[in-house]
C-alpha cells in the first residue's frame, strides 16, 4: 500500500471573503499503510457541505480549524482497502471524515459501516447522511412541530431544507420554501409537496411571506442567516421556535456577520430561538437513520443529488453552494465504486 500515491487538497490560506481556487493547493503525498486501530480508505465521494467555509476560520468553533498546510476536511464515502482495526475488512463500504483526497488513512472510530445495497452510494452523504440527521434532529428535536402549524424553511431546496419541508408534510405541519429560482420553486412544490415556494431572487419577501403564512410562522429552520432570517422574524407567532442551523449568507462575508435587526420578535412572541450542531446527535443516529431510510421507502421523502466528477474540480465545485447553483446534496465524485 505504501507505493500508492494520494492526491489531496490541501488548505493554504484562510480565505478572505468568498472562498477562491489560490486558498488551496493540490498536492500528491505517499499513502502510509494502516497502523493499529485505522483503516485505509478509498475514497470514493465526498461530501460538500457549507460548514466548510466555517472549518476554514481561524476562530473558536464546535471543531478546530482546518489547519494550514492540512488536508481539507470533509465527510466522504469510500470503500476499505485494508483494515487494522477489528470489525472492518477490505471490501466494507464505510461513511467518516475522510478529507478531500483519494485514500483516507485514519483511526476506524471515525468511520461508520453502510449496505451500498439499500441506497445509491452518495444517499449516504444526503438524506441518509450528515444532511439527514441535520433535517431530523434539527426539526423535531429543536422546532417541535404539531399537527397545523406552519413552518417556513429557507435553503429549501439544499440538502437539509428540501428534507426538512417533507418531514414537516409527514407530521401533518403546513410548509412554506425559500429558495433561489423558478424552477427550485417548482420543485418544491410540485416534486416535494410543499404547500407553497418563495423565490428570494425575484419576489418581495415580507410580502410573500405575508400571503403564503397567513396565520404567521410558527417555526423557521434557518439555513442562510441575513435578511431572509430578518424577514421571517416580522412574521412570528406566539411562542414560535426557530431551529438555527445555518447562515450560507454570511460565510463568505468580508465586513463580518450581520447580526438580525429583528431579534426583539423572540421578546414580543416570547418565541425561541437555538442553534444546533448534528455531531451532538451521533448517539442517536441509528434512531435517525431507520426513520430516514423507512420514509424514502415509503415515498414519503424524495432524495436529490447534484453530482460533480472529478477530485480536481473540488475549489470550482464548493463554489456551487455559496453561489446557490447546486440542486440538491452536492457531491464530489472521487473514483468508481
């Protein structure tokens, strides 16, 4: 295995403002072989999720940053090579923190066995993944939905909010998307079953928020921060919740977070607002995933992903999300299963 030769990205600069191809640098390194406790991993896809701009930071967060000179991290699917480590054999198709390279040499904790016979294999880095556990638990556990009550998703048509609205439709909740375009707004709506769509890009927001949430909002899950977070603030009801997951808006800000101007809706609605991380969850995945998986084979939730080949394309290809141009779960296709 030593001879096998890993080409990794790796991150070079912290990137000011939008994240560019020069804050990173493609770099090929020998692959070491696997010492007790790891296993070698082909990667296969990896996962490209908007928390990797926060990873970029040099600040505190809910993991380290990425160090400079290290290699990009990032949840990826691969397939074992060789294992050190008991439980894991060549041939085991695996989930983990894999980073954006070729193989992924790393303790065995770290990853996560998966049937490649349920699901297409990048479902395990959507709806059966990272994103799915975000939508479950985010949802359920922080808005608490009830039968008729209106819940308004932003990033509806990502990975996380497209799941987010149908899961709300399972629970008998009214739900209302946010999204960029007129056919993310079709899909929504006719593909999804959303009750209704709002395209950010061309619509007047307050005012379509007004006509789609009558009766107000009772909750908001948050992918994107900014003034969309601010509108949906103006429409809250009476103990809304609001399930903050994310702010895509701001990552790429050169003048700092914009904080909501509206914050005192919490005050005036006694409402609640809480930010969450899915790692937190990882005891309870299991739960996530039979709940997850039970629903797709219902036809109850729909599944999207945006698939990109080619290792060398990861700086243009992450660049998708914060452009709003990827539809559904973006993937990097690495290699052939």
């Amino acid at each position: 295995m030593a001879a096998l030769q890993n080409r990794q990205w790796r991150l070079k600069a912290r990137p000011v403002g939008m994240v560019k191809r020069a804050d990173f640098e493609f770099t090929t390194a020998p692959v070491p072989e696997a010492k007790p406790g790891e296993v070698l991993v082909r990667v296969l896809y990896v996962s490209l999720d908007p928390a990797m701009r926060g990873w970029m930071n040099d600040g505190k967060s809910y993991l380290p940053p990425v160090g400079l000179g290290e290699v990009m991290r990032a949840i990826g699917l691969g397939r074992v090579l060789a294992s050190n480590a008991p439980g894991f054999k060549p041939g085991d198709t695996v989930v983990g923190m894999t980073g954006v390279q070729e193989y992924a040499n790393a303790d065995a904790k770290f990853y996560m066995q998966v049937d490649p016979r349920l699901a297409p294999l990048p479902r395990y880095l959507g709806a059966l993944g990272m994103p799915g556990m975000t939508a479950y638990f985010g949802f359920l556990d922080i808005c608490q939905p009830k039968a008729g009550e209106t819940v308004v998703v932003s990033g509806a048509a990502g990975a996380v909010g497209a799941l987010v609205g149908q899961i709300a439709k399972v629970k008998g909740c009214r739900a209302v998307g946010i999204a960029g375009g007129p056919v993310k707004c079709a899909y929504l709506v006719q593909e999804l079953g959303f009750d209704a769509a709002i395209d950010y890009k061309s619509e007047n927001l307050p005012a379509s928020l007004k006509q789609h949430c009558p009766d107000g909002v009772d909750m908001y899950f948050d992918n994107v921060g900014g003034d969309i977070l601010d509108a949906v603030l103006a429409r809250l009801n009476r103990k809304a919740r609001i399930a903050l997951c994310g702010a895509i808006s701001q990552y790429n800000s050169a003048g700092g977070i914009a904080g909501p101007k509206n914050y005192l809706s919490l005050l005036i609605n006694r409402a609640r607002m809480e930010g969450f991380v899915v790692l937190d969850y990882i005891p309870r995945y299991a739960e996530g995933m039979q709940a997850l998986a039970g629903w797709l084979a219902e036809g109850k939730l729909k599944a999207r992903e945006d698939v990109v080949a080619g290792l060398e394309t990861f700086p243009e290809t992450l660049l998708k999300l914060f452009r709003g141009e990827n539809f559904g779960k973006l993937v990097l296709h690495i290699a052939e299963a």
